[in-house]
C-alpha cells in the first residue's frame, strides 16, 4: 500500500506539488505555519512579463486543493521533528490552537465585525488593521477564522484590563455572536505523528529586513516601502483599495523611485542575486503608470538581469511604452525633506560617472530575498548562502543530502514563480516514486499509473 507524502510549505510551489502528487493517487499531507494556504504569491497584484492577475492564476489552485479528498491540509502548523529514511519518515508535528471549531466555522465573519481589538495586519505587512479574531485575507483556503491570542482581550488582557476587571472574563464578543457556537477558548496544541514516505520542502522565502541597511531610511522615514508593501497598495484587496496613497499624507506620489539590489549582491549582506527584483520593479513601475495618471517612474540599478522569456521585451515595452526611466547607478543614500516628507536620493550615475540626486515622492526597495529554512532536519545540508544544498543542480535539481527529501522553490535558491512550479512537478514525481514503490514498476511493462 502507497505511503502518503508530507509537503512542508503551502505557497504555489507546495500547491503544485501536492495537485501533481493528488492526480498520481498519492495521499498527501500539506502543512503551512499560516492558517490558508497561498503563500507569497497571495500577496502579490499581478505577475510579469504578461501582467496577468496573481490571484486569477493561483485562487483556482487553491479552490482545487478542496476538491482532492487524498490531500488533508495542516494549517496553523509546525514540524517538530523528522526522523527515520526514504519511504519510511516519522514526522511530528505540533498543530498551534485555533481557538475556532474549524469543523464548526462557516467562515461568515460575524466575530470579526464584532471583535474589538485592532492590531497590525500581516498579510498587508502593517499597513493597516486587522481584528484579534481573523481570516488571513479574503480568499483564504480553508476561509477559517483564528484567534490571535497574544493580542486578544480574553486570552491575553493588558495587565491593566484584568486588574480592574477583578476576576471577571474579559470580552469574549466572538463567543457572543458567533451563529455555530464555534469558539474555543479552551483550546490547547496538539501534536501528531506521521509516516511518510517522503517529504518535499517548500517553504519558500522570507523579504530581507531593509532596516539593517539604515542609508535607505526604511522606518525612518513614512514614503519609504519594500516591494511587496507596493504590491499590496497596488492589489483591490490591499488596504487601499488599489490606490497608492503615502503614507505621510495620504495622497498620490508623483514621482515613484525603485531602487534594486536591496540587500543582494552586497558583500556586506548577501553576495547572490535574488533573480527576480528586476522584473517585478518594472512590472510594478508599470502598474504605478496605470494607478496614478502622470506619474513619473524612474528605475535605479546596477544591471537589469532579464533572462526569462518575454522577460528582455517586457523591459524594452516599459521604457518604450509606458516611459520608465532606467538609470544605471547605485543610490548611496536617501534624506527626508522635513517639511514635504519627500525624499533625497543621491545616487551614482555610472554613464557619466558622475554623483547626481533626485527628489521623489515615494521610494520602492527590491530587498533581497532570505530563504525559509525549517531548522527540524538533521543532516540537510545547506549552502553558504542558507539555502537548502542541492544533490546536483544541474543533473537533479530537487534532491537534497538526505534521500527521499526534495526541495521546491526559494528554499533551495532564489527564483521566480514559473521556475518554482516547474520543480514542483518534478519532485512530485520523485516522491511519487517512493510512495508507490513497486506500483511503478508496471510502468515498465507498458501499464499506466492509474492511482
């Protein structure tokens, strides 16, 4: 009997794999730290070279993942430990509590509408609110509602709360409303063992922090944003609408700078290129000339890394279509104008070799891009950079040091979305392999893989 498949990482690349691994009739596991599957490309508006909508390409992958009864989702969840070798991993696993009933939950968002508490949304990296009680974003697979409970008023009360309510429970409004009696505030971790037969990495990556590179002035100063805070001012469901709007007064910038290699190729931070902030720069430049009439789009960097198809015509349409400025130089620094909030670029212009500056309303970093590593496995080996050591990457660019694990994704280097689904599809099948065993073998005779 077929042995299931653990996938850690429910981004588009831990999607894949598992709708692959689904369709070959292998049982799968596909667990994620979050409480809905998406990952990173959930928050993104659109993709490039063709500007298609993020969310047109990866809702149906996630609506199809429901459809699977051979894929069983562990949200809100953790691996503790692996042990044991291929086709035979023992994994524990720790489920974090949810405080909702998800067998229970409809998802119709009464308790959020109710909740009193407001703290930062991290789906939309801080830029505006969310509630204690809350779905990760609109079109959430499982759409569960979580309790946070380090900022919820029942669970967690500030110390001054609880000392004047004096022993009384505090709040508890989502248990009021909600319709199927779902809230659990009793709830507690649980852990759970699996036996797999092999186990696929997808964790995906995480944005490098651009506060370590003080010269650009993020925290700083209010108009300056990483890429993906772009995404989500450009995205219909981000907190704005759709509207780029700045921070400091809440009108449309005029003039928007990206600045790229962010924290990449920077003996001082991390020496390799991230592989893809050049084409989301000019794709998001782009969408800034949809947004906001008249906006004037400038594109600071040392080389412009086009290597994908369509990628070298997607930069020529930017500068010729929608006139984006392409300035080959690197910014030394950034200042604030106390007054305006603008900011003061000061740049090298490597044609001219000349030291220049600039004032721009809004500046965008391309910060690099850190992988996301689970700390659990022992003996996987990993590169200089901290990604996941790959067997051989050109000959089998999936396996890692211990057999029967693959990695997918920006686990195992930095790269785009179709270089992500494209190796998930190809540890799919290696998994498959394993979990199968001697079901594969009739292939050899001319059979057909049936499930």
């Amino acid at each position: 009997m077929a042995k299931p498949v653990l996938i850690i990482g429910a981004g588009i690349a831990g999607i894949q794999a598992a709708l692959d691994l689904a369709e070959l009739g292998v049982d799968v596991y596909l667990l994620d730290k979050k409480p809905s599957i998406g990952g990173k490309m959930a928050q993104l508006d659109k993709t490039f070279p063709t500007l298609d909508c993020a969310s047109c390409i990866l809702t149906p992958k996630m609506a199809a993942i429901l459809k699977y009864k051979n894929i069983r989702l562990l949200m809100y969840s953790e691996v503790e430990s692996v042990v044991g070798e291929a086709g035979d991993f023992r994994v524990r696993i720790r489920m974090k509590p949810k405080y909702v009933d998800w067998d229970k939950c409809t998802g119709c968002g009464t308790c959020i509408q109710k909740c009193p508490r407001k703290v930062p949304d991290e789906f939309n990296l801080g830029l505006n609110d969310r509630k204690a009680i809350y779905i990760l974003f609109p079109q959430a697979v499982p759409r569960k509602a979580v309790i946070d409970a380090e900022n919820c008023l029942r669970l967690n009360p500030p110390p001054e709360l609880k000392e004047r309510a004096k022993g009384r429970e505090l709040c508890g409004v989502c248990e009021i409303v909600c319709p199927t009696k779902a809230i659990r505030y009793d709830d507690k971790p649980k852990r759970i063992e699996l036996n797999v037969a092999s186990i696929i990495i997808a964790t995906g990556g995480e944005v490098y922090d651009p506060t370590r590179i003080p010269e650009y002035g993020y925290g700083k100063y209010m108009n300056v944003y990483t890429h993906l805070e772009f995404e989500r001012l450009v995205s219909a469901t981000g907190p704005t609408g759709g509207r780029i709007l700045r921070k400091s007064d809440n009108k449309e910038p005029k003039k928007i700078a990206w600045i790229q290699c962010v924290g990449s190729r920077d003996r001082r931070f991390n020496h390799y290129c991230s592989a893809f902030c050049c084409m989301a720069s000019t794709k998001e430049a782009i969408l800034a000339k949809e947004h906001v009439k008249g906006v004037d789009a400038t594109i600071f960097y040392m080389d412009i890394r086009s290597f994908g198809k369509g990628f070298n015509e997607f930069v020529e349409r930017a500068k010729e279509e929608f006139g984006i400025r392409y300035i080959r130089g690197r910014v030394v620094k950034i200042e604030e104008e106390s007054e305006t909030k603008n900011l003061i670029v000061y740049y090298e212009d490597t044609f001219e070799s000349k030291l220049k500056k600039d004032v721009f309303d809004m500046v965008v970093l391309a910060t690099a891009i850190k992988p996301n590593i689970p700390r659990v496995i022992e003996g996987l080996a990993l590169d200089e950079d901290g990604f996941i050591k790959l067997k051989d990457p050109y000959l089998d660019p999936v396996s890692t040091s211990i057999e029967g694990i693959y990695v997918i994704g920006i686990a195992a280097s930095a790269k785009d979305i179709p270089d992500s689904v494209s190796e998930a599809s190809a540890a799919a099948i290696r998994a498959c392999q394993l979990a199968k065993g001697k079901e594969l073998e009739v292939l050899a005779d001319g059979g057909e893989l049936d499930g």
